[in-house]
C-alpha cells in the first residue's frame, strides 16, 4: 500500500510489529536511457511503396532470430499473456490490447501519451502486412507505469508488478531503468519468479562506447530478471549496450521497426526494442512447450542462443544472441518436441482485464502508435 504522512506518523508506523518494511517513493525522471529514439514516420500502416525498402530494413531483426521458423510450424504465443510496463500503449496503432490499467498518479487511463510503449509492444504483437510480431497471438496488457514523458517512481513500478502478479501474467516486459535498487520492487520481482512468471529487462543505454565496465542499473541487476543487450544488424554490441555479468541474452536492437502512436511505422534504436524480442520469444516457447517451467525456458534460452564476441558468457552479450532455429523443430535443443500447434495453456486472446478491478470481460480489437520523444524519459 502507499500513504502520505509527516514524521510523527512514520515513527508510529515504524514501531508497529505487523509491518515487514517502510520504503520512500522515490520519483525519477531525466535518466539517460533515451537513446531508444524514434525516426521519422517510416511508412504509413498503408504501407507506402516508397517506404518499403526502409520498412524491409527496420525488419531485419525477425529476420536475424528466425522468427518466421516458429511461426510457419504454428507457434505464434497464442494463449501467453505478457504485461508491458511501460508508458501504455496505444489505442491507434493496430494492435490488439486484451486490458491493462495505469499506475501512474492522476491518470486512469493506460493509453499512450508517449510513444515508447507501443514501439515495444508492436515488436511483440504486430500482425500488419509489412512485418510481424514475435508472437503476434499472445495477449498483450498494457500495465502504464511512466507517465507522458517517460518519468516514474518506484511507486508506480511496484503498483504495476503487483498488478501483474496478481492478474497471473506468463511474462513482464520492463523496458525501463532506474537508478537506485528498491527493495519494494525487488520483493515482488522475486514474488513474481516464484509464482512461475518470466520478467525480461532492458540492460539500458548507458554502455560505453569500448563496451567496459558494469553500467547496468536497476532492474537489470536482479537475479530474478533475464537482462537483454542489444546487437546491431552486423551482430556486434549496439555501442550504447549497458553492459556488466548481469547482462544474459543479447537480441536485435538498432534500426528495429515497430508501431507507433499514430498508427504509422517507426524505426528505433535501443535496449527497450531488444528487451521484446526476448518476451516474444518466451511466449512462443511457452505456447510451444506448455510443460516447461520458467526456469527450464530460461536454461533452454541460454543453450540456444548464438555466441557472440568472447566465448560462452560474456559482459556484452551474454550467452549470445536469440534465434529460433535451435528451440523449435528439428536443431532444438529441447529433447522433445513441441507437442503441437495448439497451446495447452489458457486462451486468453479474447480476455479483458479492466483497470478499475479484476474482472475479465470481452474486448473488441483495437488500435495504435507515436514518435518517442523521452530525453527524459525513464526507459532504454
């Protein structure tokens, strides 16, 4: 819970035996992860021919993963539902939200007023004819937790993992930093692991252009989450890549296209677009093998992915990066196959959850897109 009060009421709080911990919401904005930035408009979602090229462009990260192999054999993350916490999503840009709510004071709503979230989620869930998502079928929440300049508070991160936790998500995306560990936080980041869920986190734009040291920030650093670097379309280190041991798995992020505010293409650059690559990903592995355990997804990622740089694990790209080609079909280096195209999980593409309670009602398709414009902003 959250509440407001002078120093006489913490002292009594404090004193109080039924209360585990008291932590200030500390509100951040100005954090350097804005290099994720946005283009011009690529195309319209037409799809002008004279922007085809640079849309093919933008697409080559689905390409790099193998995102085609799984969706040929039938896995598209149908039945997986993934939180994006991140500044919402927007109404205009195509794809189909199945709920979410805000947490972000004084705004209800959890569309986007920025941008960055629905470039995210487009990565994710796209069905447009000029590219796909990574797991276009899965259900997509968007969970509001900066606000229109992409500032936040550990408050509303907090808010938004309980939310997630408590509306049972297969996987949060945090495309986000912030500078100080919050124990608040990193208790429901350890309460969302042991409740089965797979949180993916950015590892942040603040790397060194020589790729040295450990720049990576909060929650990047937690056990509990999978930290995502990003590679370039050479497969080398993006070089604004945070880096550090933490960093795990390493996925497409420069010159990615995605959806936007308006309804058009964009391209962007960024830990925050390598981040949904991976929570794709795990949303196809857990369509395609509803038996396995987060922990047994999370180890077969790491067995999967293409080394890069060093090898085996490194600060920069972790395992290596993502690809399809050795979890799905005959190089998987599961021991079984996929036990069909149909999920055994729960269809939730047609579930809503509404921001005002918990209630799951049907929701119809809706739409959206935006220019990130955060240079401010709280995100990778």
């Amino acid at each position: 819970m959250s509440l407001r009060t002078n120093e006489a009421g913490l002292a009594k709080l404090r004193s109080s035996d039924s209360i585990q911990s008291i932590e200030l919401s500390q509100n951040y904005k100005g954090i350097a992860q804005s290099l994720a930035s946005l283009s011009d408009d690529a195309a319209p979602a037409s799809s002008a021919a004279s922007s085809a090229s640079k849309i093919k462009q933008g697409a080559w990260g689905y390409d790099a993963i193998d995102a085609s192999k799984a969706q040929t054999a039938g896995y598209t993350g149908k039945g997986v539902r993934i939180a994006i916490l991140d500044t919402g999503i927007s109404d205009k840009s195509g794809l189909k939200i199945s709920g979410g709510t805000s947490t972000v004071e004084g705004v209800t709503s959890y569309n986007d007023d920025n941008g960055h979230g629905t470039v995210v989620a487009g990565i994710i869930g796209a069905k447009s004819k000029a590219y796909k998502g990574i797991a276009p079928d899965a259900s997509i929440y968007a969970v509001k937790v900066m606000d229109k300049d992409g500032n936040g508070s550990t408050q509303s991160l907090a808010q938004g993992l309980d939310w997630a936790i408590r509306q049972r998500m297969d996987v949060i995306n945090l495309s986000l930093s912030f500078p100080q560990q919050s124990d608040a936080v990193q208790d429901l980041l350890k309460k969302a692991a042991d409740q089965g869920i797979t949180v993916i986190v950015a590892a942040g734009n603040a790397g060194t252009s020589e790729g040295t040291g450990d720049t990576l920030a909060f929650p990047a650093k937690s056990p509990e989450t999978i930290t995502v670097a990003a590679v370039d379309s050479g497969l080398k280190r993006a070089v604004f890549s945070g880096t550090g041991s933490s960093v795990e798995l390493s996925a497409p992020g420069v010159d990615i296209v995605s959806t936007s505010l308006s309804g058009k293409y964009k391209i962007s650059d960024g830990t925050s677009m390598a981040a949904p690559f991976v929570s794709g990903m795990v949303a196809v592995m857990k369509q395609a093998y509803p038996n396995l355990s987060a922990e047994q997804i999370r180890t077969a990622l790491q067995n999967s992915a293409v080394d890069l740089g060093a090898s085996g694990r490194d600060n920069l790209y972790g395992y290596g990066m993502i690809s399809f080609d050795r979890l799905i079909g005959k190089n998987s280096v599961l021991a079984d196959r996929p036990e069909s195209s149909t999920p055994a999980v729960r269809d939730a593409s047609t579930e809503t959850i509404a921001a005002s309670d918990n209630s799951i009602t049907p929701k119809s398709q809706t739409n959206m897109q935006n220019s990130l414009s955060a240079e401010n902003g709280t995100f990778r």
